[in-house]
C-alpha cells in the first residue's frame, strides 16, 4: 500500500464511473463527519480571500530559471527583493517568486499566497489567532515545516504569511501586491522577447497531506470556501475565487499527530489557448522532451494524464499538461476556463458544499 506521500492523483483510471449524482452524494456524505466535527470547533469568523494570487520556487540557479520562465511565457520582472525575484503572470498583479537555495534545502514550490479582501495586517492577525494559530516572529526561520505549523508571522506591510496544520505555508496579501513590500512594482523589467505561449493566471495547487479530509475542512472553515468538483470519491477540490482557481489536499486520512508535513506537489496556471499538441509543440521548441517513465521526472520533461470519469473527467478523459522545469519543479497548464471537473476542457463545476 502507498504512503500518503506517494499517492498519485494524476494517473489514468478507466474504472467504471456511477451515476454522478449518487456519486456526488456519497462524497459529501463520506466528507460530512469531519465536517461537523470541525464546524464545532472553531466559531471563529472566516478569512475573506478573493484568489490565488501568488506563489514561490526555491530554485538552484536565480538567474537560470528567470530566463527559463521568460522564454517560455514572456514574464517581466515586477521586482526585486534581496536575492529573490518576481515575475508577473498575465497582466498582474499576480506574480511567482524566485529565490535561491537555503542550505539542506532541495527545490521544490515554498508557498501559496491568497489575496484578503481589504488586507489589514492587525485585523488578520486576529482572525488568524481566533483560528488558533500563534503570533511568532520566530517561526519564519524555522526549518522544520511541522514546527512552524499553526504559527504566523508578518512579511511586510502588505502580507503575512502563516504555515497550517501540516506546515504548509501561506500568505496573506493586499489585492495590489506584486512582490515588493511597499507595493511599489513600477519598475518593470521586461523580457527579451514576448514568450510561446501567455500565461492567464494561476489556477490551482495540489498538497499531499496525512490527514486529507481535516486538510480540507480546515481551510474551508478559515477561508469560508466550498467544494467545487471531486476528482474521486475522497478527492474534493476547494473552490476559491471565481469558480475556476481552487486548492486540492489530497493523500492519506493518518489519525494523531502527522509525522511528515505537507507537501506541495505542483502549481497549475491558465493559458487561453489549450491545444494539447500546439503547446507540446511550443515545449519542445525549447528543450522539454516527452517523459520516458511515468515513474520517473527528470528536469526539462513534459507529460500527459487523462484523467477518467472516475475521478470526474470527461469520457474518453480530461487531458493534464504537465511539464517539469530545470529543477524538476512541477507546473502544470490548463485552459483558462478549467476547474477542475468535468468536460474535455475540465470547465464543468459548481458549489458542491
């Protein structure tokens, strides 16, 4: 059997899929325990987030992977903070971070960042302490992950960042952030030339977790935020924002204190044009070639998973584009109207719970 960690939401199943409406029944009805019993314990307001708005790679080269996302997307440099810097995804101000290698570190995605409807740092700061997380400078240079777990700590004047119940890490930010504490970006550094393809936004993030289903009733409970689509019977995705971005927390159900934090396995973003074989194409324009081995993830590959009725494709499946950069870093592309669910294009969902 599969550790939680080695758990694959992403593979090809041609099971046989029941009638939807029962199925969708039954999921809510497997996830409706941890429900009540966590609505019980926290009667603490919600977290008003509005999207996905940011995220970070920690990288071994700066340098190498800014000119890497610039030749692939045509991303300009919003900002540069010490040795780390932003990029701007579609019209912005939505951008990824860049920052190099901590020592013991391994590449790999550091945080997802939501925007706050009307950020205020001491209002947060409250709510998040309602929801029993701890105020604590010192945990932003914790190395353990499950250490920092349930603490907060301020970035700058326009974020905060906070890790959750498995140490996953968060921030917090103002709509208008675009990397730099003061939200100053004007600055920008454009690219040498416009990029294959133009990114739309961010889409989604997948976490492994031990314990999936009190992941995600957690952060439904602190953000306020409902499902929008199953991709199986115990895969819901959280919808946030407009119905399209959302966060999956998928993986084991293990009881008692997690002995492994979460980990985040890739971030998916939106591009208009979702050709399968036109953005293969564009991909290896660039040196990215087809994967070998389903089990094995080199840098510079890229791959396809059809994902089934089963676990809510389309008949015939939903196409996954994915491919891994020069740190063999995970990103996934999908269509601008993709949510998840069902359809080719994985444009079907609505509010489930």
């Amino acid at each position: 059997m599969k550790r939680p960690e080695e758990y694959t939401p992403h593979q090809r199943d041609s099971s046989y899929s029941p009638n939807l409406t029962r199925r969708r029944l039954l999921q809510m009805a497997a996830f409706a325990p941890f429900a009540s019993l966590l609505h019980a314990q926290s009667g603490a307001d919600s977290i008003a987030v509005q999207k996905l708005h940011t995220f970070g790679l920690r990288v071994s080269d700066v340098e190498r992977s800014v000119a890497f996302y610039q030749q692939l997307f045509g991303m300009p440099i919003t900002a540069r903070v010490g040795d780390t810097v932003c990029l701007r995804i579609g019209n912005g101000p939505q951008f990824m971070s860049l920052r190099p290698l901590l020592t013991g570190e391994t590449p790999g995605i550091t945080h997802i960042g939501l925007s706050v409807r009307d950020f205020n740092a001491q209002a947060l700061s409250s709510q998040l302490q309602a929801h029993g997380f701890a105020n604590d400078a010192n945990a932003a240079n914790e190395p353990d992950n499950l250490k920092r777990a349930m603490h907060f700590w301020p970035l700058n004047q326009q974020a905060i960042a906070f890790a959750g119940k498995e140490g996953l890490n968060f921030q917090l930010c103002a709509s208008s952030y675009c990397g730099s504490g003061n939200g100053q970006c004007s600055n920008i550094a454009a690219p040498n030339g416009a990029g294959l393809m133009a990114l739309q936004d961010i889409n989604h993030f997948t976490n492994f977790m031990s314990h999936a289903p009190h992941t995600n009733q957690f952060y439904l409970d602190l953000f306020g935020l409902k499902y929008q689509a199953y991709q199986g019977p115990t895969s819901p995705t959280v919808g946030v924002g407009d119905g399209k971005q959302f966060l999956m927390f998928v993986g084991g159900a293990q009881e008692g204190v997690p002995t492994r934090p979460g980990r985040m396995d890739h971030v998916s973003m939106s591009v208009e044009d979702f050709t399968v074989e036109s953005l293969q194409a564009k991909l290896e324009s660039v040196g990215i070639t087809p994967r070998k081995e389903d089990n094995d993830t080199p840098a510079l590959v890229h791959w396809i998973s059809l994902r089934m009725p089963n676990r809510g494709g389309a008949e015939g499946g939903t196409p996954e584009l994915y491919f891994s950069d020069p740190d063999s870093i995970h990103i996934q592309l999908q269509h601008l109207d993709y949510c998840g669910g069902g359809g080719y294009l994985g444009d079907q969902c609505a509010p489930l719970a």
